[in-house]
C-alpha cells in the first residue's frame, strides 16, 4: 500500500514539473505582449483637423434671374427677406430665390454636395400660411421646364432647375419642438449648382 502512495506522489509531481514546464514560457510570452499592447495603444492618431466649415468648392455658374422669376419678386417687395443682421449664407443667391414672409432665420450654409457641386441651404419660420407661402414658391419656380411639386402629408416640396442650379424647396407647417422657434410655416431651400 505504501509502494501505492510514493507512486501516485511521483507521478503527481512529475505532472506537476512538466505542466509549469510548458506553461511558463506562454504566461511570460503574454506578459511581454500585454505589455507591447499597452505601449501601442498608447500612441493614438491625431484626428484630422476640423475645416473651416466653408464648402469645398464655391459657384462657378453665373446666377442670372429669368424675367418671370424676377417679376414674382417684383411683386412681393414688401414680404422678401433683407439680409440686414447677415443672417444669410456668404453668396447666397437671394436675388433668385428670396426668402418670403420671414419671421426667424434658422439656418443659412454654403454646402457641397456628394458629387462635389457647390450650393446654400438655408431654412426659415414664417408667421404667414403655407398657403400663402406655397403660392410665392409656386409662381416663382413655375417658370423652370423641370418645374415639379409634390405633397406628402402637410408638407409640399417644389423642385425646378434655374439658371444652372437646380431649386428644392419644402414648406410645412411648423413644428417648434424641432425649430426652437414660434411660428405657423417653416420653409427649407436646398440650391445645387447643376
């Protein structure tokens, strides 16, 4: 029985020797590469730095207003936009589509599209109808030979290509818990050099 005892002790250590044999290198081997892991995560990429928030590219077509849209303006003086507190994106092209009936500018940017093409987008609340509003729009765009309207719910989008630039315009009913701001109509303009 004894002979029994001093057998299964000299196995069980042998087990023992050769486990930490085989075992030792692998626990220092991932030391070494905890160690490498931590030393690379250390050194982080620099993130780009932010651009100047201007568009990539500026408008290269010369905006030029046809008589019909220049007679909409005509008629509605009273009611366009002035861009008397520079509100407005830098080069926006007003003088082909004003904005009508402004009660508070939202928003005005130069963008770039995905394609590359410059334009402005700019949004605004309005205290008139979008009715009232809608018809501005309407008898402004009417002219362009692509001129088409849809109406999806409340909202009406109007699209029409004008001297080089295609025009998307949206007119809804106001929602102040997304424009922060009191009103009956907001309005947004996306212009898109073609």
């Amino acid at each position: 029985m004894k002979i029994r005892y001093v057998v299964l002790s000299v196995l069980l250590i042998g087990v023992l020797i050769v486990g930490a044999v085989f075992m030792m290198p692998k626990l220092i081997s991932d030391e070494k590469a905890t160690a490498e892991e931590t030393s690379t995560t250390a050194v982080t990429k620099q993130p780009e730095p932010i651009k100047n928030n201007l568009p990539d590219t500026t408008a290269t077509t010369a905006i030029t207003v046809p008589p019909e849209m220049q007679t909409v303006i005509e008629e509605n003086t009273e009611e366009i936009y002035v861009d008397e507190a520079g509100l407005l994106a830098g080069s926006y092209p007003s003088q082909m589509v004003p904005l009508y009936g402004v009660q508070n500018v939202s928003e005005s940017n130069q963008i770039t599209n995905a394609s590359g093409k410059p334009g402005w987008k700019a949004a605004y609340v309005s205290d008139y109808s979008t009715d009232e509003i809608l018809v501005f729009y309407q008898n402004l765009l009417a002219s362009a030979p692509d001129y088409t309207e849809e109406a999806v719910s409340e909202s009406t989008s109007l699209k029409g290509t004008v001297s080089g630039y295609t025009i998307s315009i949206t007119i809804s009913p106001n929602n102040p818990d997304k424009t922060d701001m009191v009103g009956n109509s907001a309005v947004s303009i996306f212009i898109e050099q073609v």
